[in-house]
C-alpha cells in the first residue's frame, strides 16, 4: 500500500507592526514562506530577494500595497 501525502500551507497572518525584516530590522511588509521555515522582509529587501526565492516559495504574501494606502489616507488635499 502507498500513500502519498500533500502539504498545504496555511494562510499566514497578516504582517504586524512588531513582525520585522530578517535582513536590516525594518518593518516587514512581505512573508515568505519556504519548506524550511519563513522568511520576513521590508519591501525593500523582498524586490532585492525575489529573483532567487521566488520559486521555492510555496507562498509570496506581499502587503506592501498597504503602504500606498496608508499614505493616500493621511495626505491632505
């Protein structure tokens, strides 16, 4: 008898303002997820990184939208 087995990540969290960039401690705003464990990075340090973890990620979660979307809501006319 065979049985094979097919892992499905969960959906992680959404990034906090305490999760951190593994590479320079800015806040986090992309999470990696690898087999080996996850990966956090500002937005800055994920662009830099994606070219070569981009396909062994089993997931991208990238908020770095929310930027663009926190700034356009505190800019007064």
């Amino acid at each position: 008898m065979n049985v094979t087995g097919t892992v499905t990540p969960t959906a992680p969290a959404t990034l906090t303002n305490a999760d951190r960039c593994d590479r320079c401690g800015a806040q986090a705003r992309v999470r990696v997820v690898l087999a080996s464990g996850d990966l956090l990075f500002c937005a800055h340090h994920a662009k830099a990184y994606e070219p070569n973890l981009r396909d062994s990620a089993l997931q991208w979660v990238d908020e770095s939208a929310q930027l663009v979307d926190a700034v356009e809501t505190t800019v007064e006319p």
